[in-house]
C-alpha cells in the first residue's frame, strides 16, 4: 500500500493515525509546567524570608560586639558596673558618656535589627559581662516568635 499521495494533494491518513500533539496532552504539560514554576516561586519566597533572619541575627552579633568594645573604651566604668543594663527596647535618653554608649547602641539595634529589638546588659564577677539582643523572628520559616542572642565577654 502506498501511502504517498499524488503529487499536488495533501496526503490523507488512514483512519487510527494522527499527527502533531492533541489539546489534552497540550494542558496536561502547561499544568506540569505551572505547577513546577509555583514550586520555585514558593522556594524563592523562603529564600528571601530566611536570608532577612540571617541577616537580622548577623546584626545582632555586629551590635553586641560593638557594646561590647564601648564597654572596653570605658574600662572603669564598666567594671563599675554602669553598662548594666535591664532589657530596654526603646532608646533611653543620653547624657553622660555610659548613657550616651547605651541609647546610641539601642538606636542602633533597632535601625540594623529591627522596630521589635531589645537589649540588655549583665555583669557578673570576674569581670563577665553579657550581652542579650531579643527580637522578634517569626518571619523566618520555622523561627520563634522571639529569637534571643547572648554574647558573653570578660573585659
């Protein structure tokens, strides 16, 4: 049997035989692509989420630490015990040079950290001294409500 047709006519297929892709397998195919790309989408979502909370506790480290070297400017003063300090989340008012360290360091807590950071100063004997940063960390996926990071020095 000869399927070619005659030159000038377009070839005609026997019946059970078909060409190109049908309209099923054509949805089919954009619903596998659609739901692959929703996938990503999600995936770039939690991405972005998590890399804020990363970053939110990489600035809680940097002010700690920056606490931290105020204290060691000021030696006498804080192995007084002037730095310590209950968990303050709102600038207190500067005035003296310890004053002055603790309002410009919450200021900065809540302009790298976040409007929902707190900080607080503890000092023990030996010349221990802690540093405590909470802040509010519930838009990292799987994160606590509040998210807390001590950093403990001798100065």
């Amino acid at each position: 049997m000869n399927l070619l047709p005659p030159p000038g006519r377009t070839p005609v297929l026997p019946p059970g035989r078909q060409r190109g892709a049908s309209l099923i397998e054509v949805l089919v195919a954009v619903i596998i692509m659609s739901v692959g790309l929703l996938g990503v989408a999600a995936m770039q979502s939690i991405a972005l989420r998590n890399s804020q909370g990363s970053m939110e506790r990489t600035q809680a480290v940097i002010q700690s630490y920056a606490m931290l070297d105020s204290m060691r400017a000021n030696l006498t003063a804080a192995r007084a015990g002037a730095y310590v300090m209950a968990e303050t989340c709102s600038a207190p008012a500067p005035g003296n040079l310890v004053e002055t360290d603790k309002s410009m360091w919450i200021a900065s807590l809540l302009a790298t950290v976040g409007p929902s950071a707190c900080g607080a100063i503890q000092c023990g004997a030996d010349d221990v001294c802690s540093i405590i940063v909470t802040w509010d960390d519930s838009r990292a996926s799987g994160g606590d409500d509040e998210h807390s990071i001590t950093t403990t020095s001798r100065l």
